[in-house]
C-alpha cells in the first residue's frame, strides 16, 4: 500500500476527531438559539449530502431523487409512532432498512439506465412517492402527520425546550455518515466503486461486480439518508409529503456535495457548513421582504461557484500534485 | 394537451438531446416567454398570437446569452462536467425565479381576454377549446421545421457533428461557440413559442415553469435523447397518457401516469422510444 496514503488517511481521522471535538464544545458558548439551530441543520446536511456523495460520488450514479428515502425514514418513524406507538428508536432504524430495501428493489430496474435516463428516473420515482403519499389519507394524506408532545427524553427522543439533544445527535449521525464514507473509501466496495464511476465496461471486464456494487451502494445511502430523515422527523416534530419529500431535499443533499466536491470525503461537509448557514441566513435577513432577493444571491452563488471550482472546494486545501512531465524531468536531473 | 408539452419538449429536445447539455432552466424559459407574452398584452395590448414572434424572437437572444455567459464555461470545465452543467443551469432557474419574483411579484396573473381565449371550434362534434388547437398547430409546425432545419441544412448538420466531435468540427472550420450559442437561442425561442401560447390559458407566476419543466424532460427521454422526432412521439405518448389517467384516477394523480409511463418504457429500452444515445 502506498505510504502517502495510509498517512493521509490517518491524518484525516485526526482532523475528523479534531473537528468533533471542536464542534461538541461549540454550544456551550453559542446559547443562541436561533444559531442552534443552523447548526443542527448544517450537520444534518453535512449527514445526509455525505450519504448522498456514497452513490453519486463515489459510484457515480447520479440521483436526484434521494428525498424519497428522507421521506420514507421520516413517515416511518412518525406512523409507527403515531399509530402503533412504537418508540422512535425503532423507528429510525426500520425507516433506514425499509429504505435501503426498497432502494435494491428500485435499483434492480433502475441500474441498467445511463446517464441522464437514470437521473430523470430517481427524480420521476420521487415525483411518484410524493404523489401518492399527498393521496394516502391513511398516512395523513396532504395535511401530514403532527407528532404528539410527550414528555422530553432520550427515550422518545423529543425535546421541546433545549436543541442540544439534537445537536449532539446530528453530531453524532455527521460522524457516523464520515466514519462509513472514511471505512468504505479504502475498503473492497470503495475500489469497486470508483472503478464503476470511472469506466463501468472496463471495471466489469477485470471482475467487478458492477451491479451489485451499485446495489451496495444504493442501500448504504439509502439507509443512512433514511435515519437523517425519521431524526428531521423528531426534530420538527410535524411532517407532510412537501416538507420531507420534495424535491428541494434532493437538491439539497446534492448541492454541498457539488460545492464541497463531489466524490471526496470531506467535500459534503465542507459544502454544508458553508450552503446552509448562508441559505438560512439569506432567508431570514433579506428573504423577509418576500421578494425573492435570498433566491437570487442563492442562485447566483450556485452558478458562480459551479462554474469557477468544478472538482470543489475541497481542491483549494489539496496541495497540488506535480504534473508527470516535472516529476520525469526532476527524477532524470538528480 | 400533449402536443403542447410536446412543443415545450422541443426546445428541451434540441438543446438537452442535440448538445447533450441538461438545461435545468428550461421551466424558467417558459416562465419568462410567458411573463413577456403577458406584459406585451398588459402595456401595448398586442395579443398573444401577435406578440408571438417578437416574444420567441427575445427568447433567441435570450438563450444565445445564456450559452454565452454560463454554458460554455459548463461545458467547459475540466472536472465532473455533467455535475456543473446540471447545477449551474440549477443555479439560473434560481436566479430566475429570484428575479421573476423581485419585479413582476408572486401574484398570479393572466391575460383576460384575447382573440382565441376561451373560445371553442367543433369539428365533427367534438368541441376543441381554440387556444389548444392552435397551440397543438404550431407544435406541428414547429417539429417539422425543426426536423427539416436539423437533417436538411448546413447549419443542422454542423450542429449534429459539433456534438459528435468538436474537436473534429474545428478542423473543418466550424466555429463550435457560434453553433451551439444559435442551437441554444433556437431551443429557447421554441420555449418562446410555447409560452406565448400557453400565456393564453394559464397563469403566469414565478414557479409556473416548475412543474411544466418535469414534464419536459420526461417528454423528451420518453422519446430518447438526440432524437427531434422522439420527443413529438414522446409529447404525444404522455398527453395521450395523462388524458386516460385523468379519467381513471383522481385529478391529483394525473401526472402518476406519465412518470410511470416512462419508467415502464425506460426499463424496457433504456434509451428511450427512438432515441441515439
């Protein structure tokens, strides 16, 4: 194994552990509850856009229509709540399973699509989600689900009075969605995956299992966006198909990928801590007017952005590699 | 019904399958065809039928700038080309919405009265609302010519190798940046088109573009990509479609159909009804 690799890996895992550790200590000293807030979003964003970047980045297949597997952990976990009074525990973890299910069943036909006709189709099956859902008076049809108020604790994991319980728990899943995006990076599938992003007909012919690693990586994303879901689920405490299932969701799991870099370990999370406080703060300080104002800086930005860093910003921490022709001509002259 | 997406679908067809470029803001395309339809009515009291061209005519402008000033450097940019072409149009419709609702207001607005609104023709009994008609008529005309552009002209061809190879094209003296800068004000003056036509009948407001925008892409993968005739076969398929989901299924779930429409017919040729790539 290449030693620069191993070494940078392991100074990632640092910089992770760092970082956490930073981050824990944050609300003590940020009491705002309105900052609270972004902060929770930003993690929970940073979460899912990492679990977003596992299947598109990594595997390259490119969904915008992850906001169905949202979805689908957010009613999860508020029907079996709701109606059979199971605790939000369980919940969120048959809302990842369910999803990362239905995920392999969706991939099965979908998979065998390119290029654009597989992104049309993760948006189309969304679209179609959605629709049934707004339809499906059962699970509350258009007017969604109110979470009933019990009292706050751990255990039916409702707090109404303090965010930090939230906080520690978008933490912890932001940690957990790196750890499985740092593991997976040097592990059989990661290879796999990259390979498939790269040059599919080539991976296959050397032994990849191409369908099956597009499966693994559907279900892992599926089911980690699923628990980002059923925990946005809890946090609002009220949900109905637009909020969780639109397709703004799908956007904005891609878009801090995109931003940050598509395909890296630390570009979701770098694109969320830099997309979300922005969008919330263009919201509320020049998006009150109604005017429209917070959409244009917003999608200025995007543009912006896109256009002149297409690897990332990411790239700008990168120390540039030499281009071959120099390291050629420096091993040649010494 | 369907030739309407149908002709909404063209200009998508041509810039999405033509220069393999996903145009994201296609709905704000329309979106903005039909505020200009709308305000052209509004200030000067022209109809929607006369302002037509002028409106299709801004829109040519209009898309060759966009070309210019985002687009080519999409196209261009050395890493995850696809990821920056969907998302900096993303970024335009955004921005376009933004402006929409900065100057023209969220409010819904339409145009109250003019020469075909509201009016309807029989032919044979069946009473056919006119605007439709005349919309279904120009989408007609509109696939025909552009076939006829794209497979009998100089200039259709240059578009078609540009895609193929750009490369290639520059050594025989074609100037790629002009070529796809017109192939662009192209698609979006048969948005124009569109929206001057559907301004007679529907709202026009900021999102109007949105939930047509979906349609449009379904539409012309439906038909396969690279393909001017797939997307009119497709514009036909999903309102055929979306006229028999109407009548078995509720009002809501009107546009299930189409989505599940091309799903079957995408898993069952991957590359659309007749498309290339």
């Amino acid at each position: 194994m290449d030693k620069a690799f191993i070494q940078r890996r392991r100074r990632d895992l640092v910089v992770a552990a760092f970082l956490t550790a930073i981050a824990a200590v944050v609300p003590m000293f940020v009491k705002d509850v309105y900052v609270q807030n972004i902060m929770v979003l930003t993690l929970m964003y940073g979460a899912l856009s990492q679990s977003w970047n596992i299947l598109s980045g990594y595997c390259g297949q490119i969904s915008l229509g992850h906001a169905l597997y949202f979805g689908l952990g957010a009613y999860t976990t508020a029907i079996l709540f709701t109606k059979f009074g199971v605790l939000p525990w369980f919940g969120m973890l048959s809302g990842g399973v369910l999803s990362a299910i239905i995920a392999m069943a969706l991939g099965y036909p979908c998979f065998r699509l390119g290029g654009h006709y597989f992104v049309i189709a993760t948006i189309v099956i969304a679209e179609i989600t959605l629709l049934l859902f707004h339809n499906w008076d059962w699970a509350g049809a258009a007017l969604g689900i109110d979470i009933p108020v019990r009292r706050d604790s751990w255990v039916t994991f409702q707090f109404t009075r303090s965010k930090l319980p939230y906080f520690y728990f978008a933490l912890a899943l932001a940690c957990v969605a790196w750890f499985v995006t740092w593991w997976l990076e040097d592990s059989k599938w990661g290879y796999w995956w990259r390979a498939v992003k790269d040059n599919p007909i080539a991976a296959e012919s050397l032994g990849v299992d191409v369908f099956n690693s597009k499966m693994g990586a559907a279900a892992v994303s599926a089911f980690l966006v699923a628990i980002g879901g059923s925990f946005y689920a809890q946090f609002v405490s009220y949900i109905d198909p637009e909020s969780v299932m639109g397709f703004q969701f799908s956007l904005l799991m891609a878009l801090p990928a995109v931003l940050g870099g598509i395909g890296t370990l630390w570009g979701p999370l770098l694109g969320a801590a830099i997309l979300i406080p922005l969008t919330e703060l263009t919201r509320s300080y020049i998006g009150g007017s109604g005017r429209g104002v917070d959409l244009i800086v917003y999608g200025g930005l995007i543009i912006a952005i896109s256009l002149a860093r297409p690897q990332g910003l990411v790239s700008l921490f990168s120390r540039k590699p030499k281009p071959a022709a120099n390291q050629v001509r420096e091993a040649v002259a010494s | 019904m369907g030739l309407l997406y149908g002709l909404i679908a063209v200009g998508l067809a041509l810039i999405f399958g033509l220069m393999d470029v996903v145009n994201f803001a296609h709905g704000e395309f329309l979106m903005i065809a039909m505020y200009a339809t709308f305000f052209l009515f509004a200030f000067f009291a022209l109809d929607p039928l006369l302002s037509a061209p002028l409106v299709a005519a801004a829109l040519f402008i209009f898309g060759a700038v966009v070309y210019l000033l985002i687009v080519r450097f999409a196209v261009r940019a050395k890493a995850n080309t696809g990821m920056v072409q969907i998302f900096s149009t993303f970024g335009l419709a955004v921005l376009m919405r933004g402006v929409a609702q900065y100057f023209f207001t969220p409010d819904y607005r339409s145009i109250p009265h003019s020469w075909l609104g509201g009016k309807t023709i029989s032919i044979a009994g069946i009473y056919l609302p006119q605007p439709q008609l005349i919309g279904a008529l120009i989408a007609i005309a509109a696939f025909a010519g552009l076939y006829f552009f794209i497979h009998r002209t100089d200039f259709g061809r240059a578009l078609e190798a540009t895609r193929e190879d750009a490369g290639a094209v520059a050594l025989v003296g074609i100037d790629k940046n002009k070529v796809f800068a017109l192939g662009w004000g192209l698609g979006a003056a048969l948005v124009g088109l569109a929206g001057a036509v559907m301004a007679i009948f529907f709202y026009v407001f900021p999102d109007v573009g949105a939930s047509f925008a979906t349609i449009a892409y379904v539409t012309v993968a439906l038909g396969g990509f690279g393909s001017v005739f797939g997307a009119f076969a497709g514009g036909i398929v999903v309102g055929l479609v979306e006229a028999i989901t109407t009548l078995i299924l509720p009002p809501s779930l009107k546009t299930v159909g189409i989505y599940g429409v091309y799903l079957l017919v995408v898993f069952v040729r991957p590359r659309g009804l007749f498309g290339s790539i």
